[in-house]
C-alpha cells in the first residue's frame, strides 16, 4: 500500500503543475498552447488516478481532500461547457456542502465547546450574583435595567418584520463571517468571537432567570436558536481549521493545506448564510410573535431535525 507520504513524495510535482495550468486556464482553455492542453488532460487523468488511491488506501486523510479538490478543479476546466450552472448548484447542495460538513465536523464541535462552555459558566455566575453580568460584558447593564422592567423588547420587531428581517439576518451573518475570517490569525480571533458570544448568551439567560424573566425571554429565544447558534459553530470550524491549517499542515505543504481549509470553508460559509437566512425569517415573524411556546418549540426541533438530516445523510454517494 503506497503511504500519503510515498505519494507526496513521487506525484507533488505533478499535482503543483496542474494547479499551474488550472490557474492559467481560469479565463478559458484558450489561454493555453495546444501543447499545454495535452499536458493538461495527461495530468488530469494521473490526478485521478492518484485520488483513487488515496480514496482507497486513507479515505480520512487531508491529502485525499486535497486531491479532490484538484481533480474538481481540474474537471471544471477540462469539462467546462459541458456542465451547466443549474447542475452545478445541484451538486453543490446534493454532494458538497453535506459532504464538508461531514468531514470537518471536528473543527465544528470545537467551536460549539468554545461557545457552550463559556455560555454555561456565565449563566452560573450572573444567576448567583447579576451584577457580576458587567464584568463578563461591559455594557450589559443597559440590557440588565430592561430586564429588570420587564421590558420585551424583542416586540418592536412586530413593527416592521420585513426590515427587522433583513437587520436580523446581517448581524447573524456579520458574526458569522468574523467567526470565519478570524482563522487567518491562526484561530485565535475565531476562538475569541465564540467565547465572546457564549459569555453574552450566558450572561443575559443567567440574569434573565435571576429576575425571573427567563419565560419572556426564552419564549422569543427558543424558536430560532438552534437554527442561529448551529451556524455559529460551523462558521466558527470552518474558522478554526483555517487556523489549524497553518499551524499544523501535516504531509501537505502549509500553502496546499491552506488551500483545501479554504475551499473547505468557503463552502461551509455559503451553508451558514442560507441557515442563517432561515434563523432570520423565524426570528423575524414567529419568535416575537404572541404564539404557544410549545409551537416555537416545535419550529426550533424541527428545523434543526431538517437542518441535520440533510448534513449528516444526504450526499454519501455521488
């Protein structure tokens, strides 16, 4: 069995001149000589042939993801105007994203640990002493005095939906962003963005449930959380393994590695905006609704029910 090691070591080359000629044919194949065609197809079917082996021999391991990101590239050039944008949106959602999701779910249960853990020990220490919510967060005490009124001021969303909407869903995608590019500092920005977010979770729940506000507030909260904070955690890996990317690159060069991370979380983005956009509708015109809590419940289970069906079963087989 040829090691990931054996194969950097023999085809590396290769692989760096495919990238070569993949890049030179981004404005079309006619960028290239017919000679470089040749050479460009004869690489294609070597590549493939490498990922094969790799699919069999470690189907786990980052050389493999590197490889069909390669061969994928390679394949939109070779076979350009043969694959229509409506097929490729389809595969996209059918194979890739699920498929990511799967594959970097470590990095993923990272940054949900990084949120959770900071958000159960803020709730903990606002719930025994709530003026101890201004050292976690500086400024929270503006929330606190609302809370302390009773006031829901969630209820101004009812206002104007549409437009709240539309604020909703910027500022959950600005975090996740943020959440994303923070990996280029090695993580530690994208780790600080979770821990952040978790402290004002578990700042504003704990103070919330001291004041015996919590019905208010979770009665708002419950019907798109799951939606919300399952976007964070994946925006926040796909930060993260950016991030692990360069420190810890393995048998890749960091620059290869760096390029399957990024692919990797470009696509795991894209997921987080449309989830994100879903959390936003739900939050815009059910959550600050007068309706049942049993029914937001249900809304907030059975999105992320879908939300995880679709990430964990679909796309196994292409």
């Amino acid at each position: 069995m040829v090691t990931p090691d054996q194969q950097i070591r023999q085809r590396s080359t290769a692989w760096q001149r495919l990238e070569e000629l993949i890049d030179r044919a981004r404005g079309g194949i006619a960028q290239l000589s017919a000679a470089e065609l040749q050479e460009l197809g004869q690489l294609y079917r070597q590549t493939c042939t490498d990922l094969a082996i790799a699919r069999r021999d470690y189907p786990d391991h980052l050389l493999t993801s590197y490889l069909n990101q390669l061969v994928a590239r390679a394949h939109g050039v070779v076979y350009r105007y043969s694959l229509n944008e409506p097929q490729r949106i389809v595969t996209f959602f059918r194979f890739t994203l699920p498929q990511t999701f799967r594959a970097t779910w470590p990095m993923t249960l990272v940054a949900a640990i990084l949120l959770l853990l900071p958000a159960i020990a803020a709730f903990i220490t606002t719930f025994r002493d709530p003026a101890l919510g201004e050292v976690l967060i500086p400024g929270i005490e503006v929330l606190v005095d609302q809370i302390r009124a009773g006031e829901e001021w969630w209820l101004r969303i009812n206002e104007g939906p549409a437009a709240a909407t539309a604020e909703i869903m910027t500022n959950n995608i600005n975090v996740a962003i943020r959440a994303f590019a923070g990996g280029v500092t090695f993580g530690l920005y994208t780790a600080y963005i979770l821990v952040i977010n978790g402290l004002l979770l578990g700042t504003v729940s704990g103070i919330a449930q001291r004041l015996d506000f919590a019905p208010n507030l979770w009665g708002f909260v419950v019907g798109h959380i799951t939606l919300e904070l399952s976007a964070i955690f994946i925006a926040g890996g796909a930060g993260l393994q950016l991030g692990w990317a360069i420190l810890r690159p393995g048998l890749l060069s960091r620059r290869q590695a760096l390029v399957v991370a990024g692919r990797r979380a470009v696509v795991l983005l894209i997921g987080c905006g449309l989830i994100l956009i879903g959390a936003g509708l739900i939050e815009g015109f059910i959550s600050p609704t007068g309706l049942p809590f049993i029914v937001k419940l249900i809304v907030s289970i059975g999105s992320g029910v879908l939300l995880y069906t679709y990430l964990l079963f679909s796309g196994h087989h292409r």
